[in-house]
C-alpha cells in the first residue's frame, strides 16, 4: 500500500467569524502566539510524512502563499545583522522538502467543491484533508494516528470526537454499530451533516480525515445540501456503500480556532507552556 504523502488544505473561507481581524488577513495567518494557525496544522502533517501540500485556495488568501515561500530581502537583512535563530523560524528545516501547491476556488461551494479542486493532483492513493481551523495538540499528532489506523486497516479513517448532543447540529455526525468500539476505531453505518436533532451518535467529525482517492466519483455531480453548499460528508455517506470507512476516536486536545472561545483558549494553552518554562 503506497503511503500517505499529500495533504489538502482547504482555506479559501471568508473567516467572517473573525471580523474585523480577518479584513485584511486570512484567518489562517492569525498568530497564536508568535507563529500563524495554519504553520501548526502544516508541521503536524510534514512531521506525520507529508511531504506534498496542496492549498485550495483564494485570490484573498495570498499571505499563505509568501508565507510559505522564501523572502529573500527579510533574510539578507537577518543574515546582515547575524541575526540566524530568526533565519531557521522564518525557512524551517523541517518544510524544506515540502513541495506546496495552490489551486484557486474561484467561488465558495462548501468543502465538497474545495476538496474536488485537488482531483487532479491526488493519483490513485488515499490522502490527507486538514481542515487547519482546528488546531489538535498531542503526540503523536492526530493524522499521524488517523494514518496508522488507514494503514493496518487499508480502508479511509475520519477523526472523531464525542460532543454534547446540543452542539452536534455544529458538525458532522457518524452513525455506527452498537456494540461498536474497539481501540476507539467505528466502522461508520451512516453519515450526516449537521444534524439539528436525533444525531445518530454523539461521535462528531473534526477536521482531520484520510480519505481513499474514490472520494472524488462521489463529489461530482452532487448537489448543494446543508447550507446551500457542497457537503463532503454527502460523498462519504456514498462511499459508505462500496467501502469501508472508519471513524477515528484520536487522542489529543481540539481547540476549534474558527470560534473566538476556541481561539482564545489555545493561546492561553500555549501560553501556559511557556509561562512555565
Ligand atoms: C466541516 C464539516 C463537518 C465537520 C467540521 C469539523 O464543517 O462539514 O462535517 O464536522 O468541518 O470542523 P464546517 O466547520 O466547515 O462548517
């Protein structure tokens, strides 16, 4: 089985949550701390063995793009000052390998569409999709866990996390077989997006999925759902009747940085590691 190696991101949302902040920044590049959300999201997949990361992308989103390329000027000045430690913060190591790819979603159709602007970068092998809003600490990280579970079990893997039944209408939801869990693995039954009520299990979607490169047959031709937009669960749900699909109870901590609660919190998270040092 060839291994996990590229990751689609998908950022061209418009962060309207974040307003004003977001006017004139992607809401990617919002710092936690001294680094942006999305660079956490990047080093958790390149550690996992990514080495091919595609944006899916907008003409508003362009900071991610120089962020993640070299800014020569910055590093002649640094370079100049013998200033290096900031050199290694600004070019890391560990991205140098990294090949990065970013295609246009020239309106928003919903993470369904988005996903589909990778088809032609993704061959047939299963692939990560991070959806960089939440930001999951632990180690080890969340899809390295989600690809161990894709490798011995050969089949796409989705994190999961239990959620009180009054936020479940915020995400995805599985439906599975009871008596269901073992090492917190669950064969889903069903899928649905955003219940606002009966959800079929208090097992919600995070962003955090390996998915078989058949996902694609099933996001073309499908019609807007919840929202009006294009819903990847709807070619999950598809999936479910060729293959098996896994839902992933990962170990970690989940700051849903999309949300100003979530947000603030990882930073005092993070902050409090370095309060401590
Ligand atoms: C998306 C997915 C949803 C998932 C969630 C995780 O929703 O559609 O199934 O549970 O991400 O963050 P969004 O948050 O983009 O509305």
């Amino acid at each position: 089985m060839k291994k996990v190696t590229k990751a689609v991101f998908p950022v061209a949302g418009l962060g309207t949550r974040f307003l004003p902040a977001t006017k004139a920044i992607p809401k990617e590049m919002l710092p936690i701390i001294d680094r942006p959300l999305i660079e956490y999201a990047v080093e958790e997949v390149v550690n996992a063995g990514i080495n091919e990361i595609i944006f899916i992308t907008s003409h508003t989103k362009r900071a991610i793009e120089d962020h993640f390329d070299q800014n020569f000027e910055l590093e002649e000045k640094l370079l100049n000052a013998g200033k290096k430690e900031y050199l290694e913060k600004i070019n890391r190591d560990i991205f140098s390998n990294v090949k990065f790819t970013y295609v246009r979603q020239k309106t928003q159709n919903g993470l369904g569409d988005a996903i589909l602007h990778s088809e032609h970068l993704i061959q047939e092998e299963a692939f990560a999709i991070i959806l960089a809003d939440d930001l999951i600490i632990n180690n080890p990280s969340c899809i390295s866990q989600l690809i161990e579970i894709h490798e011995e079990n050969e089949c796409s893997v989705i994190g999961v996390n239990e959620v009180p039944e009054n936020e479940m209408e915020k995400y995805g939801v599985i439906s599975i077989d009871e008596p269901s869990s073992t090492n917190n693995s669950y064969v889903l039954k069903d899928i649905v997006e955003k219940p606002k009520s009966n959800a079929p299990s208090n097992l919600a979607v995070v962003g955090r999925y390996v998915l078989s490169s058949k996902i694609f047959k099933y996001l073309k031709n499908l019609e807007p759902s919840v929202g009006g937009e294009v819903q990847l669960t709807d070619a999950i749900k598809l999936m479910l009747n060729d293959e098996k699909v896994i839902g992933y109870l990962y170990e970690g901590t989940k700051f849903d940085c999309g949300s100003r609660h979530g947000y603030v919190n990882a930073i005092k998270h993070l902050a409090k590691e370095i309060l401590d040092d």
